[in-house]
C-alpha cells in the first residue's frame, strides 16, 4: 500500500467527526510505554491507530472513554479494529473496565458506525500484574461482554 493511499480504519475514523482527526499511523496514538504490548506477525499489515483519551478529552472529560483503537489488515477478514483498554488487573478494577467497554460499545453503535462495523474484539491490556484468575467468576463475566483479556499482549494475526 503506497504511503498516499487511505486504510479502511482511516476513512473509517474520518467519516466519523468526534474522532476524525486523531487519526495515527502505525501504533503512533499509542503511549510509547503501552506500544511494547501490542505484536503483530507483519507490521506493515497495521492500518492505523486511535487514542479516544485524546480525541474526549475535551468533549466527554468526566465520562468513562476507551483507550484505543488499533487498525489491523487480517489476511482472512480484511482490515479490522481491535479495541485496547490499558488498565489494572485486579478485581477492583473489573467493575471499571466494564463501564468503558460499555461506554465505548454505546458510542460505537451511536455515533461510530462505521469503525463499529469493522470491529474484531475488545482487549484488555494490564498494566502490572494479573490478579484475575482465568476460572474465577470475574473472568466470566468478562468474557460473557465479549472482552478478551485481562492480558500482558495483545497479539494481531
């Protein structure tokens, strides 16, 4: 894909005016510190990157927002967003987490829609150390509102 050409997640994001500009190449949007947590097999399969901190700061500066949307060209299923949420991993955090993935999954039908059809899975990346156990009841419920996670890495394939 030439340089001057537009992903899918970048039209995408800009036929969505909240967001439209915060747009990034790559992993770009993403901290420096958090990008170690996100592999990939092909780098040059990323189709961009989205802080949604930045992008609500200002409009939405009390409501529970989402970290991040990463753009990913899958070999199978074509250009696809997985949604990032760094955070705690601990059972006092499940509660919170949740809120986002709710905030962000209600945004997404209402105003996001055409980032929201190209979504591949929510994640959540923890920052320190697991305390959830896989079979414990809080990792149920946070599989049963299709959140992956909580996990040292994301990995795209």
């Amino acid at each position: 894909m030439s340089q001057k050409e537009k992903t899918h997640f970048q039209k995408a994001v800009e036929q969505t005016p909240e967001i439209r500009d915060f747009y990034k190449p790559g992993l770009q949007a993403l901290r420096h510190s958090e990008r170690q947590h996100i592999c990939c097999g092909d780098s040059k399969r990323l189709t961009g990157s989205l802080s949604l901190d930045d992008a609500f700061k200002k409009t939405h500066p009390n409501e529970p927002v989402w970290d991040y949307a990463v753009g990913y060209n899958h070999f199978n299923k074509g250009d696809k967003v997985t949604w990032i949420e760094f955070h705690p991993a601990s059972s006092d955090h499940v509660a919170e987490v949740l809120r986002k993935l709710s905030w962000l999954k209600n945004w997404l039908t209402k105003k996001a829609v055409p980032p929201h059809s190209m979504t591949d899975r929510y994640c959540w990346v923890a920052t320190g150390r697991i305390v959830i156990t896989a079979n414990s009841k809080q990792a149920k419920v946070i599989a049963s509102r299709g959140l992956e996670g909580p996990m040292k890495q994301v990995v795209l394939r």
